[in-house]
C-alpha cells in the first residue's frame, strides 16, 4: 500500500444529513471531480454491495467504473474499494464537530508508482468531490 491521500472538511450539517448525500441518486449528482457526469448501473450503498458506473468527463471521455462498498455504517462510515484500475480504497469518516460533521477522506491506492503519478490529478480531484459533497448536503 501507498502514502495515503487525505483531507478534510467540515460541513455545517449534521452526520446523518451528510451521510444521506450517498443515497445513490444524490451521489451521482456530487460523485467525482468538477465537470464530470455519472451514469449509475448499479449502486448498491450497503456493507458488500457493488457499484458499477461510468464518469463522463467535461471532455466528453467515458470512464467505466467498477467498485465494492467495502464498509457502510450509516451515519458513520462509507469505505470504497474501487476495482478497476487504478486500485485504491477510500475511506470516508464523518464525526460530529462543532459547526457541523467533521468528513475526512482518505484514499489510498494499491501502487505507490501510480500514486506518484497522479498525485497532481488525484490531490485536486479529491476537494473538488468534497466541493461538490458540501454542495449537495447544503443546498
């Protein structure tokens, strides 16, 4: 396993409104970088459950997805296991806090060589997904 990429943010709502954005609808509508769209095939949103998808991007490029919720412990906890390359596993933690939920976001991928090599895609990619998180408990 690689370094971690981490970050996090504090949303003015509470664990369990934050945690309802994963509900599948919504999550398509915040799931993924700035500009990009989904197409949700299966989504699953359960301990084991799978989640297959395509991201389109601002570019038009599709990119088939393939994942498995590895843990979910509502309003607690989302891990993802994201199957197809590259490997990674995302952990989302949200705790209440003054103000709000405390989210933390903590991607890790299978190989510290791909890791390295999009750092600068993965790092900026990563607070725009919780831009876009932020975006849906709010609004």
């Amino acid at each position: 396993m690689t370094t971690p990429f981490t970050t996090s943010r504090l949303i003015p709502a509470s664990p369990e409104a934050v945690f309802a954005a994963f509900e599948p609808e919504r999550l398509a509508r915040w799931w993924g970088p700035a500009g990009f769209t989904n197409t949700f095939h299966r989504c699953e949103v359960e301990t084991g459950g799978v989640w297959e998808y395509e991201m389109h991007g601002p570019d038009g490029a599709t990119f088939r997805n393939e994942s498995r919720f590895r843990e979910v412990t509502p309003p607690v906890c989302v891990v993802i296991e994201h199957l197809s390359n590259p490997a990674y596993t995302l952990e989302i933690r949200l705790a209440p806090a003054e103000g709000g939920t405390a989210v933390s976001w903590c991607q890790t991928f299978e190989k510290a060589a791909v890791a390295r090599n999009i750092a600068r895609i993965v790092v900026p990619a990563n607070e725009e997904n919780l831009d876009r998180l932020t975006a849906e408990v709010l609004g």
